[in-house]
C-alpha cells in the first residue's frame, strides 16, 4: 500500500507530498490540473520509461 508520495522537479510539478489514509484513493480535478503526471511519476518510479518531457 502506497502511504506517501512526494514528488519534486518533475514535469510541471515543483514539490508535492501528498500522504494516502488506507481505503480507495481517487485523484480528481479540472483539465490540466496535473492528474496524469501524478500517475506518470507514479509509473516512473516503479520501472516505466522516462521521457524527455519528464524534465523539468
């Protein structure tokens, strides 16, 4: 179970921690708000490709 994520310099994000209580976990917002490199770090961090639009 993931309990906290930080995340700095990554794509958009600058630094975010973010701490997960146990049970389901929905990440929700507008467009563009930022759901998608959240999940795109996510992935990075358990073995998935890098791209260059990763750098920030």
């Amino acid at each position: 179970m993931l309990a906290e994520l930080s995340i700095k310099n990554f794509a958009i994000i600058e630094s975010l921690s973010v701490s997960f209580d146990k049970g389901l976990t929905v990440l929700t917002g507008e467009t563009g708000a930022g759901k998608s490199i959240i999940i795109d770090a996510i992935q990075l961090l358990i073995g998935g490709r890098g791209s260059a639009e990763f750098v920030r």
